[in-house]
C-alpha cells in the first residue's frame, strides 16, 4: 500500500527557505533548476508545467502519474507519495533543498 502524503505545500517550503540557495529566485545563477526525486526509487524528474515544458519553480501539476495519489476536481495535484522530496537538479545532480541552501551559502561565502 503507497503511504499517502498531503502535499507539503510548497510556500511553506519556500517560506522555511527563504533567502537561502534553497529556493529557485536564489540558486537559478548557479544553473540549479527545479526539480522532485522519489526517495524511495532514487528517480529524479525537472519541475514541469502541464504541457512539459520546464517550469522556472516547483510545480506538482507536472509530476509523473505514478507519483500522484489523488487531484482535485480542476486536476491540481492534492496527494502525492510519501516519498516525493522536492529539491533541484544542478549539473545531473540531485540536491535536497536544504544541500542547495548549504552549496549556495558555501558558494557565497568563498566568492565574497
């Protein structure tokens, strides 16, 4: 049986980050870009609109079917698994938020 797991919203998670490399208007000029790994699989998706095209921020609509529990009347993604972490992809790697937050912190402390 998939865990389910209410959609931590994303403004909370922006809110938790923001000001550090931990949100997308502050990481994009180190080429992080928006992205969800499935922890339990290790499979890591862009952050895409409904039409496929990247998404400059983390969008759920976008997510693979297999990773969407449940959606609203209007298809809004409400229930995604347990699993789904949201983060960014820099250079073919998977950063959590908060390993993006540390990089950029890092980044900055040695350019200054």
């Amino acid at each position: 049986m998939l865990t389910r797991h209410q959609v931590p919203s994303l403004a909370e998670e922006n809110r938790e980050f923001a000001g550090t490399g931990g949100v997308s208007e502050n990481n994009a000029q180190a080429n992080f870009a928006p992205a969800f790994q499935d922890a339990g699989t290790g499979e890591v998706e862009i952050s895409r609109f409904k039409n496929g095209q990247p998404a400059p921020f983390h969008l759920l609509d976008g997510l693979p079917d297999k990773w969407i529990l449940e959606r609203d009347v209007k298809g809004r993604v409400v229930t995604v698994k347990a699993s789904i972490v949201s983060g960014f992809v820099r250079l073919g790697e998977f950063f959590t938020r908060q390993e993006a937050a540390e990089f950029m912190a890092h980044v900055e402390t040695n350019v200054l």
